[in-house]
C-alpha cells in the first residue's frame, strides 16, 4: 500500500477510535441515561433487555477502540465501525424529527435534542469511510 494511504488510514483511525472512544466513556459513565434512551425514547427493546444490552453496546464501543488502534486488528475494527453505524442508522432514521427527551445516544445524554439530517449524515459518512478502509485492508 502506498504511503500517503497507510497514514490516511491511521489518521481515519485515530479519528473513529477518539469518537467511538469519547462516545462510549459517556454511556459507560451514564449507563442509566443510555438505558432510558434504549428503553423509552426508542423503546427498541424491553426494559429488561436494555438493563442488559446498553452497557455491552457500550462496551462493545471501546472494544472497537482497542481494535482500530490495533495494527493486526485494525481491519476488524473499521468493519465493525461500519455495523455499528448500520445499527445507529436503522435507528436515527425513521425517527429523524423526533425530538428525543434523554438525547440521541451519541453524545449530550440527558441533553433533549431532535434527530436531524445531520446527524444522519454524519454518521452515514462515517460508515462510508469505515467500510471502504476496512475493505481496503481486507483485500
């Protein structure tokens, strides 16, 4: 691989791994505002699985930290960057407008803000960047 796109790829990392990294500290240190986020702004799963699933997303999160800042798992890392993002996109989408009383779940929990095309672009971006270097490295 050429130079300028080795260092292209680690700045694109450093990058995720510092948004994924801030994003994921936030839920671990509010576990209970992403809880209500999962549980009653998107009421995408019960209650009693959201005690359960929203500190392993969040945790999951840091994983990918780890992995994108991992030479040998870096790969790894910016696909799962990208079904992360699918997963938030599937979410933010059909609920773009709504103003959701706990925050979005990305950043500002406990901060009431509307799901805008900003948000859903931002984030469809970072999945084209991710999946297009973790299919790069693959090959």
């Amino acid at each position: 691989m050429n130079n300028w796109l080795i260092v292209l790829q680690w700045v694109a990392a450093i990058g995720m791994a510092i948004v994924f990294y801030k994003s994921s500290i936030q839920k671990l240190q509010n576990a209970y505002g992403f809880y209500r986020i999962i549980s009653e702004d998107y009421k995408l799963i019960s209650k009693e699985k959201a005690t359960f699933f929203s500190p392993l997303l969040a945790a999951f999160e840091f994983i990918v930290v780890i992995w994108l800042l991992t030479p040998w798992m870096q790969a790894w890392g910016f696909i799962m960057v990208a079904c992360l993002q699918v997963l938030f996109l599937s979410v933010l989408i059909p609920r773009k407008g709504d103003v959701m009383k706990y925050g979005c779940g990305c950043f500002g929990l406990n901060t009431p803000k509307e799901i805008t095309s900003r948000d859903i672009v931002r984030n469809s971006m970072i999945l084209c960047a991710a999946a297009i270097l973790g299919c790069m490295n693959l090959l």
